[in-house]
C-alpha cells in the first residue's frame, strides 16, 4: 500500500480542481458548503423526528409541507444565482464601452448617410435596412470622457482614478479589496454568498434574503408545532429541537432586520457603503443627511431596482445643484397631492 505525502494530494487535487488552489476560493467554497449543511440539518432532523411530516408529503405533494419543500429548494438556488451573478465591474463596463465605440464606428464607414442625432441618440442608417438603433451619444466617447460628464465641470482624472486598478470610477463605484475589483454601485462585499454586493446582483440578493426569510419564519413554525404535539415523548429531542429553534430565532431576527434595511436603501435608492460612509465619500460630502441625492421618488427607485435593469453598465451620474435643491425642499401637502415621493 503506497502512501501519499500530503503535499502530493494537495497538488494532486489541485490538478483537477484548479479553483481549490485559491485560498480565497477554497474559503468561498466552504462558507457555501456550510451553509448547504445548514439548511439541510435543520431541514433534515425536523423530518427525521416528526415521520408524519414525510407520510403527508407523499399522499400530498402539493400540500403544507410540498410547498415548504418547494420554497426550500427556490431558496437554495436563489443562493447560488446571487452567488455566482455578477455585480458589474467596472473594467466590464470599459470593455462594453469600448466594444459599442468600434461598432459605432464600423456603422459610420458602411453608412449611407452620416449619422445625425436625434434627441441626445445617435440614429444610425445601416446599409439595406432603414432600421435605427439607438445608441446613446455616450457610448460614441472614450470611458474617460464619459466618466467626466458625470461630474461636476472642473473635475481632475486623477481624483477619480482608482489607485488599485488605474481605472476611472463613475459615480457610486467603489474598489472592493476582498475581489481586487472596481464594482459599479458597490454595496459590501458578501461573505456568506463569497461575491461582491452591486449594480448587477443587488436585486438576486434582496430575493435571497426574502425567501431565506420566508423559509426560516416557516421552519421555525414547524419546529413550534411539532413540540407542542410531541413535547413529553423523547426528551432528548426535545433538547434538540429547543436548541436549534433557539439558533433559529436569532437568525430570524437577523434576516428580517437585513430585509428591512435593504429594503429601506431600495426606496431610497441608496447603498449599504453611502449610507455608513457618508461623510468619508466625496460625492456625498456637503449633502444634509436626509438628502438622497440619486432617488427618484419610491415608485421609480422601485421600477429601476426590479424592472430596468436589462444591462448592468447603466450609470448614474451626480445630481445638479438645482436638482438637490429640489431633493431637500419638504414634502408639503400639495406634493403628495402632486406624487412628488414618487
């Protein structure tokens, strides 16, 4: 029997699993695993105690504990499409950018006609078709271009250039040091999901959260019901069962706060990174507290953060003096009339 060194095995694995060679990863990979167990621990000694539970699942698929079971496999693939979704990097966005420009200007040289703008669009003429594709007139300008026009006149490059990546920021994108990424919207770095929180995930995330609190609410009620009706039978799994609702409840709690705090940044259309570091943010300096400079009413901030998000690149510039005197002004009773909060 031939043994191994152990720095062969690692190599060894290594080989065939090359993700398993990054520390970050391996430890992304484990906070996964981890969190998989944990689920099926609670979910796997409920039903392992209480028989009836599997009796009523197989004579009714669709029923109680059917749809609890659905919302517990929903949850763990919401998990993973969060996990694994990209919250949009900056350099992505560079490279969109560019990719829009060289078309753009292959267009233009097989064009008819010149392009002609429209309504801030260009409208390209393509050669056989009278079919116009709007492209915004942002995407015809260089990424440094377009980054400047979101700030105020007079801005240096050199205060927008991220000092990790050499890139220029747009407004509300921010280094992540855990991915060694610039990330457009950033909103914290997940240790639980292993990924960046942004502009391309947040929505997967708030599902996540939604349903891993709905799942949790409802564990916890089945857990409830089954001791009440087999408190005196086996004291051992009472003991059982007692702890880990108690461990339950604490992640309850947990989960309905995290809901109701990003649900609050949503409305607000703020992120978790402005709303803690607001007085170290540039862009945000100046601005009194109650100010939100990016929203636009709960209705729209709502429609933007579930319904328009069809690319991940789309960038928020800074608001106007105007406008942000406009944002602080109080709600009057003719502005409710009028729907100005939304």
């Amino acid at each position: 029997m031939i043994i191994l060194p152990s720095m062969s095995i690692f190599n060894f694995c290594h080989r065939f699993v090359p993700c398993l060679a990054d520390p970050a990863r391996r430890s992304s990979l484990g906070l996964k695993a981890a969190l998989v167990v944990l689920h099926i621990v609670y979910a796997g000694i409920l039903f392992l105690f209480d028989g009836d539970l599997i009796e009523k699942t197989k004579q009714e698929p669709w029923s109680y504990t059917g749809l609890y079971l659905l919302l517990f496999v929903a949850t763990l693939i919401q998990y993973f499409v969060a996990s694994y979704s990209s919250p949009g990097y900056v350099l992505d966005a560079m490279r969109d950018v560019s990719e829009k420009n060289s078309l753009f200007r292959k267009a233009s040289m097989l064009s008819k006609q010149p392009a002609s703008s429209k309504n801030g669009s260009l409208v390209i003429t393509v050669e056989g078709s009278q079919s116009e594709r709007n492209i915004p007139r942002s995407t015809v300008t260089s990424w440094t271009e377009l980054v400047l026009d979101m700030y105020p006149p007079g801005t240096s490059v050199r205060t927008l250039t991220c000092s990790f990546c050499s890139v220029e920021q747009p407004p509300r994108a921010k280094h992540c040091h855990d991915c060694d990424r610039c990330v457009l919207q950033f909103d914290h770095h997940c240790v639980w999901l292993g990924a960046c929180i942004g502009w391309g995930n947040h929505c997967r995330f708030w599902w996540y959260i939604f349903e891993e609190t709905a799942l949790c609410i409802w564990t916890g009620i089945l857990y409830i019901t089954y001791l009440k009706a087999n408190i005196s039978r086996a004291w051992w799994k009472d003991v059982i069962m007692i702890l880990l609702l108690v461990t339950l409840s604490f992640a309850v709690i947990f989960l309905l706060l995290l809901l109701i705090f990003h649900s609050y940044l949503i409305l607000t259309n703020q992120t978790t990174y402005e709303l803690i570091r607001r007085r170290r943010v540039p862009y945000l300096r100046g601005i009194p507290e109650r100010v939100y400079p990016f929203s636009e009413g709960v209705c729209r901030n709502l429609y933007k953060f579930c319904c328009a998000r069809s690319s991940i690149y789309s960038l928020e510039r800074l608001p106007t003096a105007m406008e942000l005197e406009d944002k602080s002004r109080p709600y009057t009773c003719l502005g409710f009339l009028t729907c100005r909060c939304c």
